[in-house]
C-alpha cells in the first residue's frame, strides 16, 4: 500500500538531508524508499535521510533510552546503506526537534545515535556538537584519487565513524581533484570510509586558530559540499601532522561554508566538539508507492 510521508529539507553547511518525523517507529523505509527520497532527479534530493524516532522506538537506542535520552537520530546515507553518525545531521536534528517543540535547547540536548550519546547546544555559529572521544592512527594507507597524478598516503581518523585525511599541497590540487569518481583505499576498510583532502591556509595558525581547506567524498553518497565528522578528522589529522605545539580551535572551509573545531578535556579523555549552522529550508509531504 503506498504510504504518505510528510518531511522537511534541511541543511549544514549544504550537507542537506531528508528529515522524516516517527516518533513511535511506525513508518516502513526501505532501503530503496530511503534512495528514492534522496535522489536529486526523481525524490526531494539529500546526501541523507534523518528519521526522528524515539529511543524507546528503535532497538539501537535501548542503551541511550535507558539512560533518559528521549530521541533518536537514525541516520541513513543516500543509498539507503546505514551510517553510525553525522556531524552535520546532528545540528539539523537539533533544529527540527527545537522548531517542531519535540525538544527545547534551554540546556543542553542529548540525542541518541548509532555511535552512541551527542550532545548539542547553541552556539555563535548556530549549534555545537561534542563528538566525544576521538582517535587518529598511523596504519599505513595509500590512496588514489582521479586528479592526482600519484597515490598519496592516508591518515586513519575515528569520529565514531571511519575516516581517511590526505594532505595536499596546494589548492590547485585540491580543487583539480575529480570526487565524481570514488577514491581507490589500499588497504581497503573492511566498512569502507569517507576521505577528506585538506590543505592548510598560510600562515596555518593566525590567532591561536589552525586554518585549512577541505574537499571531501562521503561513503554511500559521493562528495558533498560538508562533512561534519569529516571536518573535525581533519583538523584533528592536521593537528597530529603539526605536533605537541598545534592549536586545540580550528576553522575549516568547505564548498559549503565555514565550521569549527575545537578540543575539550573531559573526565573520559580528550572530546571533539564541531560547530555550525542548521537550516531547515521547506517542508511539505510525498506519497511513497
């Protein structure tokens, strides 16, 4: 039987998604009715579909409804596949639920995901995101991308998600780069990746602030004009690359716009918190055969 869906377009930094409300986990999205409203051609067009359920609703937020988070952000890639998190999705999230009064953002907002507990509050840039905990790791990766005339090597990056950073050395390599084809990792992620290529600005630090340049190719969707997950794993490569005596806020540019980075302490160890915009552009309803 076809079923009517109603929806709102939303957008970080042009990371645009589909957000679907289901607060009781009623409704049945496939795979493919994921693809279908995510196509730009025949759908309402998004690098992803944000469904809004609650936590007791979905068996993947027991942990976080346990611990009285109410809503749960059950993010898919554009193809349908799964993801475990998006940075940018998190700030749309938060601007839905505060606009449609699921939620208040007068305190700080915890919202479930497939990698764990994100919590969000407003910010000069709109919403800040605390990733939590993050990871960088020197195992050896070479990657191959249309427009660079050798491989060059990787830096493993874990947001809660899987990322691979490459330095450029210039902007021209950067906007030579052809992202319509998907880069080549060897060793393949057994779960694949999203790459991110990033050149620092000169100088790289201009106030206490690190500054880099940053293209990306999100797994499951192709490149996207921001990555927010993508964004902090890069400032956090660069940081590595650039030693004890790099900057703990970074300002990363990306085709869609301008995020922060910044590193907290925190009794778990060292978090990662993303800042930026959140818009929601229209809303209206689909029918679904």
């Amino acid at each position: 039987m076809p079923q009517t869906v109603a929806f709102t377009k939303g957008h970080g930094t042009g990371n645009d998604f589909v957000v679907v409300a289901d607060p009781d986990g009623s409704l049945e999205l496939t795979d493919d009715h994921v693809a279908i409203l995510c196509d730009r051609r025949f759908g309402i067009g998004g690098d992803g579909l944000l469904r809004v359920v609650r936590c007791s609703a979905i068996p993947e937020g027991a942990e976080a409804a346990a611990d009285g988070v109410e809503w749960f952000m059950d993010y898919r890639n554009a193809d349908g596949s799964i993801a475990e998190m998006c940075g940018n999705g998190t700030r749309v999230f938060a601007k839905y639920l505060a606009d449609t009064g699921f939620a208040s953002l007068e305190k700080p907002l915890r919202i479930g995901t497939r990698a764990g507990v994100k919590t969000l509050t407003r910010s000069a840039l709109g919403f800040e995101v605390d990733l939590g905990r993050w990871a960088v790791d020197d195992a050896d990766v070479l990657v191959r991308a249309r427009g660079l005339s050798v491989s060059r090597p990787g830096q493993h990056a874990d947001l809660g998600n899987p990322h691979v950073v490459v330095a450029l050395s210039s902007l021209d390599e950067l906007e030579g780069l052809d992202l319509t084809v998907a880069p080549i990792l060897d060793p393949a992620p057994a779960a694949g990746a999203n790459v991110e290529f990033v050149v620092p600005e000169e100088p790289l630090v201009h106030d206490g602030v690190g500054r880099i340049r940053m293209r990306v190719f999100e797994r499951g969707v192709g490149e996207t004009l921001s990555c927010g997950t993508g964004v902090a794993a890069a400032a956090l490569a660069v940081r590595h690359w650039a030693g004890p005596a790099a900057p703990e806020h970074w300002a990363v540019e990306v085709p869609g716009g301008h995020l922060g980075v910044r590193l907290v302490p925190h009794a778990d160890g060292s978090h990662v918190l993303l800042s930026g915009p959140a818009t929601l552009v229209y809303s209206g309803e689909i029918t679904l055969a």
